[in-house]
C-alpha cells in the first residue's frame, strides 16, 4: 500500500489498525474536472457532452441511459467509451453485453478483468451468473474506488437486466464512487425509480443519413467521394458499427 501523507493521514491509520479499508484517499476520488478525451464516433455529441463529467467528483449525474433503434451504433458506441476509460489507470471499469445467446461466461470475465475483485468472485465459481454479479458488487462496495460500468443490449438482458435495475442501479444512491451507463433498444425508465434524481435525461441516439457519415469519413479519409459513401451506406443499410469501421480512423 501506498499513501500520500498529506491527504491520507485516516486512510493509513486505517491500514495499520485494521480499523478501515487499505483505500488511499488520494486514490479514491474522482477529478475535479472533466478530463479530455479524442472523440471518434459519429454525431455522438450529446452522448460525449454528457459522458465528460460523468467522470467527475462534482456530476449530479451517476447514470447515463443511451437509447436507440437497430444499427445505429450503441455497441460500438460502448466499445469506444470502454476504451477512453481504460486509459484512466485509477478508474475500475468493464462493459458487459447483455445480448441473448452471447458467451455470458466470457462476457463475465472481460467485464471483470480491469475491476480489481478477482478474489470476491472467486468463491462463486460454478454459481448462476446473477449471484457472481452480487459477488462483483460486494466487491466494488469494499474497495469503494472510482468505477464506471457499461451495461449493453440491455433490452435483451431477461434475468440480467433486472439484477441491473434491482441491484446495479438501486446502489448508486448510496455508492459517489460508482457510474454506470446503461444502452439498448429500451432502457431502464427512471421514472419513480430510487435513483432517478441520479440519472441525467435519456439520450436518444438518431440514424444518420449518407451526408453525415460523409462528412464524418473525410475526417479521416480525404479522398472519400460523396458516390463512395453514398455506395457504402447503401450496401450496409446504414448500419453505424460497419460504416463506423469502414469511414473511422482505424479502417
């Protein structure tokens, strides 16, 4: 363990009497300010206005709900703020696809890799995945850092997406160093809900025409004509994962 001595004083009394959990003040706490990130998706600015202080000590918001049809690019969308997070080497973070016949078991170790609970889940091997998920929970409770977690195709989640609503959700209240965002065809309604006052208004995510991913792609491709990305959106039917890959910076 270490500690600043300056702003950790309690944390290290702690430590040594076993009075109080091994967690660095220091390190427990969210920015002051919201940090700076290079945006890639396309025409996500609401998304990304609301996603910049999500990440700071000061948010009246803890919960971010992303709403959209079919095809217009919520898993990616998740992908990309997974991988801003991870470049944040003091926030806990994972994303977990709720989708129907997925590989639950690998999803539930990707989301779990970068959460730092690997010993609060190991007892519950072999268990339902709901109950690793309590595992995972009890776990990000006793550690108490900052930790943001990506819940996707939450229309899709059955039993999963309840224990998202029944337990994810219902902690953030009492939990300042939890953030969760949560994206799918339908999203949990806040309405009424114990966490509602948590949660900042629902983004709607639109299906961009030809014209915008053409504008998008000569971001990154200067030589795109306006026929090429007429071509391409047509024969993906405007899909926002494919047009994503093929117009972004990474094609």
């Amino acid at each position: 363990h270490r500690f600043d001595p300056a702003l950790d004083l309690a944390a290290m009394i702690g430590w040594i009497t076993g009075a109080a959990p091994a967690v660095p003040a220091s390190v427990a706490k969210w920015p002051a300010n919201p940090l700076s990130f290079e945006w890639e998706p396309a025409d996500c600015e609401p998304v990304r206005d609301a996603f910049t202080p999500l990440l700071t000590a000061g948010t009246p918001h803890r919960v971010l709900l992303v709403r959209g049809a079919s095809g217009t690019g919520k898993s990616l969308l998740t992908r990309h703020l997974l991988g801003l997070a991870l470049r944040c080497d003091w926030l806990a973070c994972g994303r977990l696809d709720l989708k129907s016949g997925a590989d639950l078991e690998g999803e539930f170790a990707r989301f779990i890799a970068y959460l730092g609970v690997d010993d609060a889940v190991k007892a519950t091997a072999g268990q339902l995945l709901r109950a690793r998920l309590d595992a995972v929970l009890a776990g990000l409770r006793a550690r108490g850092r900052p930790t943001l977690l990506f819940f996707d195709t939450f229309e899709q989640g059955g039993d999963l997406a309840r224990w998202v609503e029944e337990s994810a959700l219902l902690a953030v209240p009492r939990a300042p160093w939890l953030r969760l965002l949560v994206a799918g065809q339908q999203v949990p309604n806040p309405a009424a809900a114990a966490w509602a006052t948590f949660a900042a208004p629902i983004l709607q995510l639109q299906q961009l025409d030809w014209e915008d991913w053409y504008r998008y792609g000569r971001r990154y491709h200067p030589d795109l004509t306006e026929q090429l990305a007429q071509q391409l959106y047509k024969l993906v039917g405007g899909r926002h994962s494919q047009l994503g890959q093929v117009l972004g910076p990474a094609a």
